[in-house]
C-alpha cells in the first residue's frame, strides 16, 4: 500500500454504504461495498491524478465528529463501515497494489479515496475487495 504523504492519513477510514446489498443484517460486508466503479480510472486521468487507477471515495476520519458527517451524506443511505487503515496494510502487504490518498472534494476536508491502479491484475483487485470487507465493520453513530 502506498500513501500520499502530502496529507496526514488517520488510523482509520469510513466508507458509505449507498446500496441495501452491501452489508447483510448481521452486519457482514460484501466485497461490492469496495469494488470501484467502472470509469474512475479514466476521471483520474482526464484530471491528472496519479496513479491513474479505479477508485471508491472514503473518509478519513481524523476525529469523532467525521462520523455523523459521513452518515449524513447521501451515498451512506444503508449506513457507515469503518476500516483501521493498520488493517488496509495487511490486506496488501504482500501487493503494494492500493494507494491512499486525502482528496479534497466538495468541501469535505475528510474526503479521500482508496485506489486500485491499473497495473494491479483484476483477481487481485477482487481479492483485496474481499480483504477490505472482511475487516470492515459497520460504524454506529
């Protein structure tokens, strides 16, 4: 895993939850709350960030009050997951395929997004979507 130090990176990050499926009543997440969606690599291109990659958009949560934000945000309709990031590192120990990185958007502060660049294989791409889920566990506020 690599990381954009330009930025502090918290010890922990939130993602939304925008679809029912994603996370089951028994609080298990599936790997779809963490598969990007198809075109982002090309928008990371056409803006001029590397690495150019597929990405989903997370939260960095530098403090308690990030919580109650990403809950209010309209792609968190089904709730909030939290990851450690200690945990992100494991999932990719052995890749270096994800990158992090703090990205600014819309005036969140706290916005940043998880990507996965396109030099990393598709099977490792689900495998590593697999690893995140498996860490993740759903955010009450």
């Amino acid at each position: 895993m690599t990381i954009d130090d330009s930025s502090p990176i918290p010890d922990r990050l939130l993602r939304g939850l925008r679809k029912k499926d994603w996370i089951d009543a028994a609080g298990f997440v599936s790997p779809d709350a963490f598969t990007p969606e198809k075109g982002t690599d090309v928008a990371r291109s056409q803006a001029g960030h590397d690495p150019i990659g597929e990405e989903i958009s997370v939260n960095w949560e530098d403090d308690e009050s990030v919580l109650g934000k990403t809950l209010a945000q309209s792609n968190a309709q089904h709730g909030v997951v939290r990851l450690d990031v200690a945990d992100v590192r494991k999932s990719d120990s052995a890749h270096g395929a994800l990158h992090c990185e703090r990205r600014e958007m819309g005036g969140n502060v706290h916005h940043g997004n998880l990507v996965f660049p396109n030099r990393a294989p598709k099977i490792l791409q689900r495998m590593l979507c697999s690893a995140l889920a498996l860490h993740a566990k759903r955010a009450e506020g």
